[in-house]
C-alpha cells in the first residue's frame, strides 16, 4: 500500500477520547502492516499528547486524527483546538524551596514534557489557527540506516577484494583514485563541517532546558546524578580497558594513509600538563574555537551559554526557541549527510581492503574484542550497582530485562526501544510510571554509557594507530570530554560519528581516521545501545527503590 489518507475526529467530552484515539491509531498502523515497536511507540505519544492537549483546551470541541502513508513515509496528525502549548518544557517558575509544593499535576506534566522530548525530530507541534497540530513520524529509519550500511559493508570487502586480487593493478589504481577516495573525502569533508555547530547547540540547548528538571525535585537530581555517574564509571573502565590490551601497533594506520598526517610526537614541544589543559579550556575569542575546532573550548562555550540563557529572565523562551531551531536545522543536515553513511563505507571498506594487511586485521580484531570486553564489564557494573545501592539480588535484573536488552540491541536505537524498555520496567521491575516515564525517556536523551565506551576505545585506538602520544593530563580532559559529549549528543543518524569526530580532534588524530572504523562501527553501534538502555533501566531501578516505591514482589517475581 503506496498511499493511504484517512482521517476520523473523537468528541473531546467523549467518555474516554484519549484511550478512544490510541486505539484508532494502533488499529490503523495495523493495517499498513507497521512493526509492533513503532506502533507502541506511536501510540506512546499519541495518549501523552493528547493528556497535556485536553487540558489546554475546553472539552466541548472536536480531535481529530488524520494517518498518511505517502511513498513508504507513514505520519499521524493530531489536531486539538486551544491555546498554544510547548510539549517538550512547561513554563513552572519555581525556586528549591518551592519544588515539594507543587502538585502532583505539575510533577506529571515535567516528566510528560521529558518523555516526549526524547522523540527528537519524530515529533513536531505548531499553532496554527486557534488549534494545535502534533505531527508523528512513524518510521523505521534507524532500522533502514542500519541494514543500507551493512549492506555496504559487505559489498565494500567483496569489491576490495576483487580489485585487490583480480582487477589489474593500474585498473585498481584509478578506480581508487578517481572514484573510491573522491567519495570518501567528500563525505568526510561534509561530516566535518556539521561537527562543531552540532556539538555547540545541542548540547547549549540542552543545558538550557536543565532548570525544568527541579520541578521533580529529589528524584530528577538522583536520576541525573546516577547518569552522571555510570558514565564517568564507563569512561573510566575504557581507558583502563584500552590501556591494558593496546589493540593495534603503533602507527599501523599511517601505512594506509593516503592523504599527508601530522602526529604528535611524544617528545613534541606541547605543554600537556593539567594545569594548562584546564587553563586552555577558557577561551579568549569566542570565534577561534570554532576555526580551530577547539573541542574543550566549544563544549566550554556551549555549557556557559545554555547556563546564561536559563537565566536571561523574559528573553529566555526567546533565545531558547532561537537555539532549538539552530540545533534543529544542523541535526536536520547531519541527518542528510548521513543519508550517504552506506556509500562512504562502502569506499572506505574498498580502500581498506585494497590496503589491507595481517598487521591491520589483527588490529581491527583487537579493538572490537577490546570495546565488547568493556560493554560486558560495564553491564556487570549495574548489577553491582543495583546490589550496593538497593541490596535486591542482581541476578534478578537480568532475568528481568532480555526483551529489553535484546530490543534495543536489534534497533539500534535507544528513542526506538523506549516503549519496550518502559513496559519492561513497569511490568518486569515493579517500577512506577511515576519514576521510569521520567528516568528512560531522559536516558535516551542524556545517558550514553556505550556511546562513551566506544568513543574512548575508539578514540584511542585511532591515536595509537596514529602514533599520536596521549599523556595522563589528556586522559583526564578526554573524560571529561566524552561525559560532556554524553549529555547533549544528539539523537540522530550518523551523530555517533559526529562526536567520534570530537574525540579526534582532541586528541590531535587525523579526522580520515574515522574511515578506518566507518565500516565495524554499525555491529559496535548495536551493543553501544543495549548498554545504554540496560543503563537507563538499572538508574530507574535504584532512584525507584531510593524512594521507597519499588514493587519488590515483581521485581523478585520469577520470569515468564
């Protein structure tokens, strides 16, 4: 089915119109034969929607619910009359001592606007008219983006290996030349140029919506804290990780360079110490970080920025709006740059190939034993963590969550396992809505355990294949980088890639070493998501049971 427009309104004052459009919806999605998954998930934000829109308006009008498939892109219109509203960030003004007075009404409404800020650009809202429209992306493009890049993996080794062992070498050569690395440098030179403005305003735009997690008081500060912390674990475990295995000799990528590199030497004349690092953060030109891809500099920027437009009083819902659009139209480059992900690893997988030698293989095999010993560290970290902060039995945790765990590993996409990951908490973990409709839509968002892992692994990998010397005082800034990086990474495609971009840059690598990695780097991206959303569950479980609401009997309960 090509095309489909029905559309079906609901009487606001019906006996249950939210309950009554959810099923529409679901029933419909059916019908054009949507993955189950993406249904929850529309059908998630339909009822959340719809609870903030009925509140706004008078209860006397009409909803009306329009559902288009139109070339294979399916989309679910909701129309509701009343006064403008924001869905991701309600307009509370309160100060600490205000936070345990608020209503239980205003708690819901916070965690509502959270939950659907983690939709990201699948979700759109505007006023038009006296009536509100919420338009809902139904789609699988995380899933398509996956299959498309594996897809060009394969047929990126079989052409390599045809042109390395049976086409001529001069036929090899110009095919290389005139076709293979134009490719990859366009691509590479297109991702760059969306680097420093990605990093800059999401990550400003994030910051700047942090005040309107004090209305959720006590639990918002230890779910936020939490993640704070499995991520500064994570990092820590990686450095450790990559340190001790050192996958990969010393300079072994500089032979498959075709393009002149400059490394830091260890002996070079750079001051690397700690004290200059952090001096150096501050920057003394607000442009020169963003020429020079000053990493630590741009982040510095981007945390003060979104810091002072929370604080700008009556121009701040302007200078947010002005910051979100900015981040909008960079995340929506991003995305169409990394519509051409597939091509480029299919070149870069080519020339790899074509270049490849025992010493190359053997590294690559080394880092993606090294990041998948990591991620197996880093999931037995939650369960240690469930243990010492809550005394239940860990055991229990992960008999509880393979749907959860497997969802998120198949999707590749912690946005699109949320449905699962929160039915696995309210019917797995005894958690209450109240606790995991705030802390699992904010993790999809802001905690990037695996994310971080890779990113370290990765990064370091790269300056060793480089021959760039990483001293401790890096280290320590590389952490603090990453965990940065964590809170405002942006959720969309090819973002992975953007802050792997970050990391080089610190760290003085040669930004082509990303084509090094561009082809492992989708198997590496599943495992990165199944430890970010076993992340999120084991936070949700410990701020669940820190405040006294956990369902023991369920949690304890034996899985069906």
């Amino acid at each position: 089915m090509k095309y489909l427009n029905k559309k079906k309104t609901f009487s606001m004052d019906g006996k249950n119109p939210i309950g009554e459009c959810s099923e529409y919806v679901e029933a419909t999605l059916k019908e054009l034969d949507i993955n189950k998954r993406l249904i929850m998930r529309s059908c998630l934000a339909t009822e959340e929607l719809l609870t903030d829109l009925l509140e706004l308006g008078d209860n006397t009008g009409e909803i009306t619910i329009a559902i288009r498939k139109l070339l294979g892109k399916t989309s679910v219109l909701i129309i509701v009359p009343g006064q403008e509203f924001d869905p991701y960030w309600n307009d509370l003004e309160v100060g600490p001592e205000e936070m345990d007075e608020l209503s239980d009404v205003e708690k819901e409404r916070s965690i509502r606007g959270i939950l659907l800020s983690s939709f990201g650009n699948s979700l759109r809202v505007e006023h038009k008219r006296g009536r509100n429209r919420a338009l809902i992306l139904v789609s699988n493009e995380e899933q398509s983006m996956l299959k498309q890049t594996i897809f060009g993996l394969f047929l990126g080794v079989a052409c390599g290996l045809l042109l390395k062992f049976i086409v001529p070498q001069a036929g090899t050569e110009a095919i290389r030349t005139y076709l293979l690395s134009p490719i990859k440098t366009m691509f590479m030179s297109a991702l760059n140029i969306v680097i420093a403005p990605v990093v800059f305003f999401s990550i400003a735009s994030c910051i700047s919506q942090f005040k309107d997690l004090s209305v959720l008081g006590k639990i918002g500060a230890k779910v936020v804290s939490l993640y704070c912390i499995t991520t500064a674990i994570a990092v820590s475990i990686a450095i450790v990780t990559s340190k001790i295995f050192s996958p990969g000799e010393v300079g072994f990528a500089l032979s498959l360079s075709m393009d002149p590199v400059t490394t830091v030497a260890s002996g070079a004349d750079v001051d690397t110490s700690l004290l200059s690092t952090i001096i150096s953060i501050v920057p003394n030109n607000i442009v020169l970080p963003f020429s020079q891809s000053n990493t630590l500099q741009i982040i510095f920027l981007a945390l003060v920025i979104g810091i002072a437009i929370s604080l700008t009083g009556e121009h701040s819902a302007l200078l947010t709006k002005i910051f979100e659009a900015c981040n909008a139209l960079f995340l929506t480059l991003t995305t169409m740059i990394a519509k051409f992900i597939p091509l480029a690893v299919f070149c870069s997988v080519s020339m790899l190939i074509i270049n490849m030698n025992g010493t190359t293989i053997l590294a690559l095999l080394g880092v993606i034993g090294t990041i998948l010993f990591t991620f197996a560290i880093m999931i037995s970290v939650y369960g240690l963590l469930i243990l010492i902060f809550t005394r239940l039995n860990p055991v229990k945790f992960y008999q509880n969550n393979p749907e959860g765990m497997l969802t998120s590993f198949t999707l590749s996409s912690s946005s699109a396992a949320m449905p699962i990951n929160l039915k696995v908490c309210r019917e797995k973990m005894g958690i209450s809505p109240k606790v995991c409709n705030f802390s699992i839509p904010l993790g999809a968002t802001i905690n990037m355990d695996g994310a971080s892992i890779g990113l370290t692994v990765f990064g370091l990998f790269l300056a060793r294949g480089y021959a760039v010397d990483v001293p401790s005082s890096m280290l320590i800034s590389l952490a603090i980088t990453i965990i940065l990086l964590s809170l405002g990474a942006p959720g969309v495609p090819g973002s992975g890639l953007v802050c792997l971009g970050v990391v080089l840059s610190h760290l003085g690598v040669p930004f082509e070493a990303i084509g090094l990695i561009i082809g492992i780097y989708p198997f590496v991206d599943m495992f990165s998501t199944m430890n970010n959303t076993t992340g999120d569950v084991a936070v949700s479980v410990i701020v669940e049971k820190m405040e006294n609401l956990l369902d023991v009997d369920v949690y304890n309960r034996s899985p069906k």
